[in-house]
C-alpha cells in the first residue's frame, strides 16, 4: 500500500536538501495535504511543492516539528530491515572506537534513526523511544536488536517527557529476556554498576566518558570534590586515578547508595565520602566548614531545558559556579560541566570568567570538552550538540 504524500511549500525544500532532517509545520503545503489527515507515528512520502519526491518522513502531526526524515530513498520506508542496517552501521562506529560493548549505540537523528535512544551494557540494552514512530514499530526495534546484538536482556525505558509532547504513555518493562536492577558496565578502567530501572535516563550518562578520561593528570594525590554526582561517574573515576579524598554530593540517597557500590567495587570506600542534600547548600555548608578542594567537578542537570528559562538558568550556573570558585585551595582546578543545549559554550566560558573577576581571581582555561563520539553531532542539527566542559584553573588575582 503506498504511502500518503506530504507535501512542502515553495522552497521549503532548501534546508533538507543542505542536510537537515526535519519539517516544521509551517513548512508544509497545508491545502494539499492538511496535517489532520495523518495519524501520529504514520510514515509518509515528502515531496517538493512542486511534488518531487525527497525520501520517506515520520510523522509527528501535532507538534512544530511535524515530520523527520528517516529515509532520503522514497521506496526505503523505515521497518525492520533498515532498521538491522541502521543499527549495524551504528555498531560498526561503536566497535572502532571502543574495545569493551559499554556505550550509547544509537543516538537519534545523529544514527538517522529520530527518536530512538539505545545504551548498550555489555549483554544488556536500555531502550528509548521518544517518538510515536519508534513506539509504533516497537516489535520491529526488538527484533532488530536481538537480530544485530544477541543480548540477554531489552529494557525498555519510555519515563521520559519527550513523550508526552508526542501523547505517548509513560512507561518502563523489560520486553526480551531479563534485565537486573543493577548493571555492569566499565568506563575508562574502572568498574561501575548503574541502577537502569530506577536510574535517571538510561542509568547511565556515557556522554561525559571522554571529559572524565581527562580528570586522572588533575586528581592524582588532590582532595576532591563531585557536585550532583549521581552515582558517582566522575567521583569514582577520580578516586580511581588517585585522588587522596572524594566528597560526592547529591540530593539523592539513592544516588549516593550508588556511589558507595561503586567505591566499594573499585576498593576505594574509604577515600569517599557521601554529602545528601541540595548542591547549593551542600556548597554554602562546606564553606562555612572551611573546607577546601584542590578539584571541584559541577556537572549538573540542565539548568536551561527551554529557550525561555535562558536568564535564569544562566544566573545558576554563574551562582554554582562562583560558590564552587570560593572553595577552591590556591591554585585549584575546577571543571564546569552543562548539557542545556541552550547555552552556548562560549557563554559558559563567559560565566566562568565573571565568577571569577567577583572573586577578584584570575582564570586559564585548560581544556574545552565535549560529548563523547557515541553521541555524534548531526553537523546540521545544532540541538544533536549539547555537552559543554571546560577544565579552568583559578589563579589568585597577582
């Protein structure tokens, strides 16, 4: 049965054909084919104004990004098929640059596959599907994986918001074989366990693998101190590459559960201590403790997640910032980390040298990171760009 066309107005057709793979709605032809006429998570055929075609896109009719191209061939729509060629193209980049099977496998629009997110941990997969398109072929990314990967286990882990703008319920099961709480996955020679059923995301944040690889020349012998530190990605490392002392905070109890598991996985439980609380509280206490850090890692949830909450997003990371600044021994290093994909880099960096001139201190940036290669940026699509962490050592003002 051949797919319904989806056709663009005049010149609409620029921007895909330099790269982009997504329609707005406005871009759309709405006399010719009215957005109403398709169901979310139907595939359909896009099509110049002047009716070319241009690939098979899938739909999403009641959000500004109406539809995404999931196939630039008009006869390849997306099923099981192109998805087992997707995700073998996918692994093919994985398997090159990693030589253990722990990280993300595919990255949405980055593989050409919008809407799915897979996390790869060893025998086991996390799963989600953002996406009525995803959610709609389900059956088929199962098969596709088992067909691709073998493993043990599919989580399937839809609690994300991203799918309520898509009217999709929310929900977390294991689909194929069996999934423990707890997995096992290592990242730069040390060994952790993440909690992928009631973990944040995926229970695991692979995107920061490279900038915390680079904490190990700055931590060696240096007290340190991790902010929302989760279950201990970058606190652990740190202690792992030798760090005399960790203090790992975060507002979770359960998080931090996690980060004794891991230092105790690692044989470095007594190096770590645990702080529950809020962050900025945890640091105003520290200070008025006394307490100084050689390293102070601030890596926290994303303070921007919509254009509009922009200003005062930026003042929490200038308030995080400065306050980890005023814990800082002489000569400290502090790393400053954002996934707001709304906050350019060059503003962070902005951030870090006015919080340092209120503290009449002196900066060098060191070190610019980002995310690590299992998230590709799609060079067309700046939303695909996201991490941001720059390694800054504080100098005294002379």
């Amino acid at each position: 049965m051949p797919l319904p066309s989806l056709r663009l107005k005049a010149n609409a057709d620029r921007r895909l054909r330099a790269g982009h793979l997504w329609v707005y709605s406005n871009e759309v032809d709405v006399a010719v084919t009215p957005l109403q006429g398709f169901a979310a998570g139907a595939q359909a055929l896009l099509e110049a104004a002047g009716g070319k075609p241009l690939g098979i896109v899938a739909m999403s009719p009641n959000n500004l990004i109406c539809a995404r191209l999931v196939s630039r061939d008009p006869k390849l729509a997306l099923d099981k098929s192109l998805l087992v060629h997707r995700l073998n193209v996918a692994l093919s980049l994985r398997e090159r640059l990693f030589d253990k099977p722990f990280y993300r496998l595919v990255y949405g629009d980055s593989d050409l596959l919008p809407g799915l997110v897979v996390d790869r941990f060893g025998d086991h997969l996390v799963v989600q599907l953002a996406s009525a398109t995803m959610e709609a072929l389900k059956a088929d990314v199962q098969a596709a994986l088992v067909q691709v990967l073998q493993p043990r286990g599919i989580l399937f882990k839809n609690d994300s918001s991203a799918r309520d703008a898509e009217g999709l319920q929310r929900y977390v099961e294991t689909a194929f074989g069996a999934v423990p709480e707890w997995v096992r996955l290592e990242e730069n020679g040390v060994q952790f366990q993440a909690p992928v059923i009631e973990g944040q995301k995926t229970g695991w944040f692979y995107d920061h693998r490279m900038n915390r690889a680079r904490l190990a020349p700055y931590v060696k012998g240096k007290r340190v101190l991790d902010l929302f530190s989760y279950i201990g990605g970058w606190g652990v490392q740190a202690g792992a590459f030798g760090a005399s002392e960790v203090f790992c905070v975060d507002a979770s109890g359960f998080a931090l559960d996690g980060v004794e598991r891991n230092a105790a996985l690692n044989g470095i439980g007594e190096k770590v201590t645990c702080v529950e609380g809020d962050a900025f509280e945890a640091l105003r206490g520290l200070k008025a403790a006394e307490e100084r850090f050689d390293v102070i890692i601030a890596d926290p949830p994303a303070f921007i997640k919509r254009k509009k909450d922009l200003k005062n997003g930026e003042g929490a990371y200038r308030r995080l910032n400065e306050q980890a600044m005023r814990l800082l021994a002489r000569d400290g290093i502090l790393v400053s980390a954002s996934c707001s994909m709304h906050l350019p880099e060059d503003d962070l960096q902005n951030i870090l040298l006015t919080s340092a001139r209120h503290l009449d201190r002196n900066i060098q940036l060191l070190e610019r990171g980002g995310q690590g290669p299992d998230h590709p940026v799609h060079p067309a699509i700046v939303e695909t760009r996201y991490i941001k962490s720059l390694t800054v050592r504080l100098l005294p003002n002379s």
